[in-house]
C-alpha cells in the first residue's frame, strides 16, 4: 500500500518495488529515503506498522528499530568525536579502559579491532538467556547490563588480535562500555550531548528501559513500527529493543537499541559524506576517511564500523563505488553511502514482523540499491 502523503516528486520505478516488496511480504511497511548531493531525491512510505491486526499506515515520520545500524550511527559517530577530540585514541588498549578485559590475549586488543571485527572475539552467545534462567529479575535493568558486561569481558578469544575477521556484537558491547567509562555518561545520553542535540536529530534515539521516565519521555510523539512477535516475550514488539541480549541490558548497547525516522538517518549519513569530502565542519575529514578505509586483513570487508561492497554478494548491489560505506540492521533496516556520488540511501523496514522467518529482505536490498544507482548515478 503505497501511502499518498510520501508520492510528490518521487521515482515511479522505486515506487513500483517499494510496492512489489510490501505485496510480496517482503515487509509489512517500508521507508525509502535516497540522498544525491546533499537533496533528498526520493522519499516514500509504504505498508502499515503493524499486521495482526493491521496497524496505522506507515509515514515518513515512522519510527524503526534501527537494530546493528546502531554500530555505524551510534557507537561509530561517537568514536569519531571522542577521538577528534583527543579523548581516547584508536591505538589504545580496551584494558586502559575496561581493566575486566585484560586476561591473556585481551590484553592486545585495542579500540580499532573492536570497530574493525577483528578483535578475536566470537560473533555472538545467548546472554540473555543465562538471566531467563535465573528467573529473569535482571532482564531490562542495571544487573542484566553488568552481568553481560562482565561475560563478554571474560570471553576467551577465538584469534590472535588483528589476524582474523569475525563480526561480532560482542566487540561493540565493549565499546559501549569503553564509551561509558571515557565519558561518564551513559551510551544513550552521550549520543544526546554530541550527535542529536546538535545535529537536531530528535528522531534518532535510544529508549532505555531501565529508566521508565526516560523511556517514556523517548516515545513521546512518536508513531512506532512493531517488530517481532517474541516468543520468550511472549507479546509483539514496539517501542522497546528487538535485539535479546540488548533488551536483557536495559535497552542500551554498542550493538543495537538506537531507533529512528528515515530522514534522520539520512541527516547523520550526510554529515559523513560531507566529511569524506573534505567538508562541513562536525567530522574531521581526515579522520573520517581513515574510519572509512577498508581493512586490508584478509577476508574482511570492514572498515571501522562501516561495512563495504563485497563481490558478488553484497546488500548494497553492484553499483556502489569503491569507497562505498554501509551496514545492514537484522530488523529490516539498512543504510549505504558513495561517497564518490554523494548518494545515500537508507531503507527502513521491519521485516521481522510478526516473525523473524521472513527473509526474503536479502534478495530485495541488492535489487532495491542496484535501481537506485540505475535511476541517480548512470
């Protein structure tokens, strides 16, 4: 259902998929946003929030849990600004922070193999259910966060630091922490301070469920799209973190708990494209490129946070350049950037509604960036 609000001066071939993607249950509702050189080209909304029973119709305004976009939007943002700032360096040691993380190899690990994926830590363990099984009383609140904190600082590495690539939630569960001690201030305030309240990015936030007010405070005004029906949960998700071992912490991580319009990702996508082209004035430009190189380790396709193009299979299609910078969001989200096109484009979806069995979003992202690129950059 394509909601007529959203049409005005849009592609009607991405229109068209956009449709074809939401009759086919690719996704119950969908938000397409393409940037080029700084102008929102094309923007629509499609499908409805929710579908058992069918919910109001999706809007540009939408809010979508964002999912890992928070790596590269959040975590990632933030690193930047706190490095810009002299406040931490990419060369050191996660231990200089988080002493928990000092036994053996963990000793090596620095800041950049964590936002690199190369740290030698597994790509993800169940925590949240370690808590379920001792009754659940610290799921969603200050208890359920350290204790996590504390399993991922004791898990053993796979790898020697630096010789081996595998994404990992654990990794930016870490940075998380690493940002908190830094700062003094929570992940989800710091964001606040340094990246919405000056970029104006009021729709681009997290809700932190060990604080009712505050969370309350966060979904004030917002039309939320559902995402799964969770089965230990035991009721469909809104307004409150998809990701298991994110809801078990309070809401907040590295890895995942920020939400967001379409528009106001694409307002922090700007910012980096601005910087990768030697502009604008929030990212030092030399630091964001150096971010945004892509790892020469063997087998990786990271830069630092951001993800690129991979051959062949990549979710960004085969169009994007070689500076091409992205990440994917297991909710249905995603967001990708040319720099060298000055083009971005974010596809907000919850295709996990009301079930995580829908995948067919993985055939669709390629099809959906290859017309784009078609449509704006031939």
């Amino acid at each position: 259902m394509l909601n007529a609000m959203a049409v005005s001066g849009n592609h009607p071939a991405l229109l068209a998929l956009m449709e074809e993607g939401f009759a086919q249950g690719v996704f119950p509702g969908g938000v397409l946003q393409v940037n080029v050189g700084g102008q929102c080209r094309h923007q629509s909304a499609h499908g409805f929030c929710s579908s058992q029973p069918p919910g109001p119709a999706v809007t540009l305004a939408t809010i979508y849990d964002l999912a890992s976009l928070t790596k590269i939007l959040a975590t990632t943002s933030m690193l930047l600004c706190l490095v810009q700032e002299g406040k931490l360096a990419l060369s050191d040691p996660v231990a200089e922070f988080i002493p928990e993380f000092s036994a053996d190899l963990r000793s090596q690990v620095q800041i950049h193999h964590l936002l690199a994926h190369s740290s030698g830590l597994p790509d993800w363990r169940p925590y949240y259910q370690e808590l379920m099984a001792g009754g659940g009383r610290k799921l969603s609140r200050p208890q359920g966060r350290d204790a996590i904190r504390a399993w991922v600082a004791a898990e053993p590495l796979l790898a020697k630091p630096g010789t081996r690539a595998c994404y990992s939630d654990l990794g930016f569960v870490l940075l998380d922490w690493l940002v908190e001690r830094q700062s003094g201030l929570p992940a989800d305030q710091l964001f606040e301070q340094v990246l919405a309240e000056p970029l104006g990015l009021r729709d681009l936030f997290f809700i932190d469920l060990k604080d009712p007010g505050r969370a309350s405070a966060a979904r004030a005004g917002h039309c939320f799209a559902a995402t799964e029906l969770c089965p230990w949960r035991e009721r469909v998700l809104c307004a409150e973190v998809h990701d298991d071992n994110t809801f078990a912490m309070g809401g907040v991580s590295g890895q995942a708990g920020l939400f967001g319009s379409a528009e106001a990702c694409s307002r922090l996508a700007q910012v980096w494209l601005e910087a990768l082209r030697g502009q604008g004035n929030f990212f030092d430009p030399v630091l964001a490129q150096g971010f945004c190189q892509r790892s020469d380790l063997a087998g990786s396709t990271r830069a630092l946070g951001f993800d690129t193009p991979s051959p062949g299979s990549s979710s960004a299609g085969r169009h994007f350049g070689r500076r091409a910078i992205g990440h994917t969001g297991f909710t249905g989200t995603s967001l990708w950037l040319d720099p060298d096109r000055q083009l971005s484009v974010c596809l907000l979806t919850n295709r996990v509604h009301p079930s995580r069995n829908h995948n067919a979003i993985g055939s669709f992202r390629p099809r959906l960036h290859d017309l784009v690129m078609e449509v704006f950059a031939s």
